[in-house]
C-alpha cells in the first residue's frame, strides 16, 4: 500500500509521542527504585488501579497490605502512615502511567487502522507493539510479586527483565516511527550488521544496569577506575554455585557492568572508523560518531553517579543518558538499513525509496 506523506505524519507523531511517554516511563521507574517504593501497592488490581485510596478507610487498607510483607517487618517497621504515602504515590504514579500508555497506544492504533493510514507491513507491527506494552505490565507485576515474601526487594533479575523490556519497546517504537520516514541518504547494508550489534550491546548494557541498581551495588565500590584500590575486587568469585555470582553478586555484578561498558565505547569508536573508512563524507559517519560521543558523555555521567554514591538525581540523568544512547543507536542502525517499510506518493507519481537515513 502507497501512503502520502500527510497520511503518515500522523501516524510518525503518535509513536514519537508513546516515545515520550515511555522516556517519562523509565525515569519515574527509576526514581521508584531509587526511592524504596515498588512494593508498597501489594496488589495488582489492572482495572482498578487508575483510582487512589479515597479517605483515611482507604488509605489505611493500602497500608494495612503493606505491613504484611516482609519489607515492612524487616526494614520500614517504623514507618508512619504519612511516610508511607510518599512511597506509594511514586508506585502509583509507575503503575498509572503504564497504563496510560497501554491506552496511548491502543486507542490511536484502532483509530489509525480503521481510517486506512496504516500500511500491511505497519499493522502487525503496532499489533506487537500493543502486545509488548501488555508482556511489560505482566512482567512489572511478576516483579513485584518477588518482593512481597522473604525479602526486602525484588528480585534483581525481575528487575533487570523489567527495565530492559522497557528499552526493547522504546527501540521498537523508534524503529517504526523512522520507518514511517521518506529516506534519501545512501544505505550501507554492509554496516547494518554493526548497527544491530551495537544496539543489542547497549541493551545488555541495560540490562547489566537493572541488575546493579536491583543490588545496589553501585554503593558497594565508589572509585574509579579502581575498585576501592583494586583492579580486581576481592569476593568476585566468593559465591556457588560460580554463575551466581554473575546475577547475586554485587562485586561482581558492578565489576561486569564497568568492563561492558568499556566493550560498549570500544565497539562504537571501532563502527564509527569504519564507517569513515567505507563511507566517508556522508551523514552515516556523523551519526556513527555522535554515537561514539553520546557513549562517552553517558560513562561520564556513570562515573560522576558512582563517585558521588548514587544521588537519585545523578542516577535519574544516567537512565535518561541510556534512553537518549539507545534510541540514537537504533536510528542510526535504521538509516543503515538496505530497504524502506513504507512506499509513498505524491499525487499520481509513487515514489518508493530505497535509502536509509535520519
């Protein structure tokens, strides 16, 4: 199917727009981590859950929950009614806001589709993308449900799953929007395999990260680039069976995450002189090295968060550098790609691009 620019551009803001959303997403996930707050809502309650505790009843009901988990009994006992609403509204803010993009996604989606501006290729795709907000929500609660016995937190590996899942249906939200675009620059289909590479890097990355920030383990060593004085951290290999202490080792779960991000910088400097080399004097060697410099200006910021012990600021710019980092790689790796998901006209003149770019 043929679609004029005009017929599309819609369809282009309304994923930048879930974008957005999703970017606004990740950071209040984040400061709900930060601030202790994912098991304070005990329930899932996927319908009811748009609706705040109303009166005091209410409010106490909420708390009441709270006071059965072992989070409340070990670690927050203290705590007072007011103390908890802090908590529970940045838990309620996450679960509402994932909610709102659900809708945000779905009610544009069936509007598109049945006024004819979605194409054969873009109907399964915004299909997918529906379904993965749906996986993300089931997954947020699969989380939560870790946390509610026998521990103080839940589970790192959840968490990592959650955040990544996160970063998975931002990077398809850009892919489709940027499909969406009349491309004129020259692909580089050789490279397209570097772009790809370099994106599923920067998502382990990520999820390297959920695990780090689920143990808190960028409390644990606060030098670089040594580790308290080591290179090499004692207790890396303190846990057995020996891959545990890949997933539940906070030593060695920091130390990962430092040299990957080291592969991550080294990969996107190598991809960028290659690109040099192969296509010189073209808009893909400045993309490949505004990359190579969005990688190190998030490193930076890493250093700067681990140095000062993990600020919820600091933390909070270091997320938003992984979504800045993320949805530049894959538009990059979209212009590199060797054809177009979308054919346009104008008037009675079809024009069907073969190039990628930004």
């Amino acid at each position: 199917m043929k679609l004029s620019e005009k017929s599309v551009k819609p369809v282009r803001l309304w994923l930048y727009g879930v974008v957005a959303l999703t970017t606004i997403m990740v950071l209040v996930g984040g400061a709900t981590r930060l601030t202790d707050s994912g098991l304070s809502i005990t329930e899932w309650e996927p319908l009811t859950g748009f609706i705040p505790p109303l009166g005091d009843a209410g409010w106490q009901a909420y708390f009441t929950l709270y006071q059965t988990t072992d989070e409340f009994k070990l670690q927050n006992s203290a705590m007072t009614l007011e103390q908890f609403k802090t908590i529970f509204w940045w838990e309620f803010g996450h679960r509402v806001l994932g909610r709102v993009i659900g809708i945000a996604v779905l009610i544009p989606m069936l509007w598109f589709w049945f006024t004819g501006r979605l194409n054969d290729w873009l109907k399964p795709a915004t299909l997918g993308l529906f379904a993965l907000v749906c996986l993300q929500g089931a997954i947020g609660w699969w989380m939560v449900k870790s946390g509610l016995v026998k521990r103080v937190d839940v589970s790192q590996i959840r968490l990592a799953v959650h955040l990544v899942t996160a970063f998975i249906f931002l990077a398809a939200l850009v892919w489709t929007a940027r499909s969406t675009v009349r491309h004129t620059n020259v692909p580089v289909p050789e490279m397209f395999w570097q772009g790809g590479a370099l994106t599923a890097l920067i998502l382990a990355q990520i999820f390297l990260g959920g695990l780090v920030a689920g143990l808190d383990a960028g409390m644990a060593y606060n030098t670089w680039p040594d580790m308290n004085g080591n290179w090499i951290p004692d207790g890396i290999a303190a846990m057995t069976p020996g891959w545990k202490n890949l997933t539940d080792n906070a030593t060695t779960v920091q130390f990962v995450h430092r040299i990957a991000a080291y592969v991550v910088l080294l990969a996107v400097l190598v991809h960028a002189m290659h690109l040099t080399r192969s296509v010189p004097a073209t808009p893909h060697v400045r993309r490949g090295w505004t990359l190579a410099l969005l990688v190190v200006a998030q490193a930076m910021i890493g250093i700067i968060t681990l140095v000062m012990q993990v600020p919820v600021f600091w933390a909070l710019v270091h997320q938003l550098g992984a979504v800045v980092v993320l949805v530049f790689a894959v538009t990059h790796w979209r212009a590199l790609r060797p054809r177009e998901e979308f054919s346009f006209h104008t008037g009675s003149s079809a024009l069907s691009p073969e190039h990628g770019s930004l």
